[in-house]
C-alpha cells in the first residue's frame, strides 16, 4: 500500500490505474485502499490520496492524456478570466476518438497534427500541478478561431490584458495567428 501512496504523492495526489500496473503492483491493493478509505475515486482510472484536494484539472490530464487543456480552461489557468469553467476543454489530434473524453463531460476540440504542439507548454493549476496546456498566445488564437460560438465577454476582456502586458509576444502572437490561419481575425 505505501508504493501506491508514494506513487501518488509523486503526482501531484493522484494516480491512474495504469500507473499502478506499470509499477508492478497488483490492481486489486487499490480497490483494498479505497475499501480503506486510504483512495478515492475520481473518475474511472483515476483515484486520490483521501486527504489531498481534488484538482479537476490534473484528473482530466490523467484520464484523457492525449490530450492538452485548451480554450476558456487554459485562460483560466493563466489568469485571464476569473470564471471558472464550467465545463473543461481539452485539445486532442484529429486521429484520437474522444468519445470517452465527451462522455465524461469534457468540451473536445480537435487539432491538425501539423499545429497540435504549437505552444503546447506546461501550465500550474490553483494545486500547484503541472498540467499540459498551451500557452497564452497559442490560446488567444484558438478562442477568437471561430469554429464555434466564443463568449466575448471572456474573450474581449483576455485580449485587452494581454495588449497591457508587459510579457506580450506580438510577434510570436501572429506567428501562431498565422499557423492557425486567424491573423485577421487577431
């Protein structure tokens, strides 16, 4: 049981069942340790430390980690709105199903592989985890993209506190614009 909650605390938490097998650990000490009341399930493949806070976020990223956070979830995650989204969104390449991803309530985008690791970076949820993410830049574009109806009233206010930046990249900004073939719309 201690190589389980040595694997999670290794995690930010939280374990996936997957991580367990890897380790050589049999799958039935976790169904023991939430018998114990030591793990709780999160969601199918995903438990916590029962005394560790639940993060949403790195649940998603280690159900579904195919995947980066994208969209109003990543602007969240930077600081650019103070609405938490009710729904997250996770960016997959075109070829991976995400039925299971939409099925667990995740708003699912999908990426051209030729551009699905532009500005793909790391990003600290309010649990201090890591999670995969893109980067501000890469994620003004995807909001204004236009593939689906965005909320202006995020997307407006993100884009004005990104001009008053000090740490603005205009440059690399339109690059991105470019790649994602949005700059008019940028």
């Amino acid at each position: 049981m201690q190589a389980i909650v040595d694997l999670a605390q290794e995690s930010g938490g939280m374990m996936t069942t997957t991580q367990v097998v890897e380790a050589g650990i049999p799958r039935a000490r976790i169904s023991d340790m939430v018998k114990a009341g030591k793990l709780e399930r999160v969601q199918r493949g995903v438990y916590y430390l029962a005394d560790t806070w639940k993060d949403e976020f790195l649940a998603a990223q280690l159900r579904f980690f195919k995947g980066a956070l994208s969209d109003g979830t990543v602007l969240f995650l930077h600081g650019y709105t103070d609405r938490t989204p009710l729904q997250l969104t996770i960016t997959f390449p075109c070829s991976c199903r995400a039925t299971k991803a939409r099925e667990a309530g995740i708003e699912v985008r999908t990426c051209a592989d030729g551009v699905l690791d532009l500005g793909r970076t790391s990003v600290r949820t309010s649990y201090g985890n890591e999670v995969r993410a893109y980067d501000l830049k890469r994620t003004l574009c995807d909001v204004v993209c236009g593939q689906r109806i965005v909320d202006v009233q995020v997307v407006s206010p993100a884009m004005r506190q990104y001009a008053r930046s000090g740490s603005k990249d205009v440059q690399r900004l339109l690059g991105y614009a470019h790649a994602l073939e949005v700059k008019k719309k940028i």
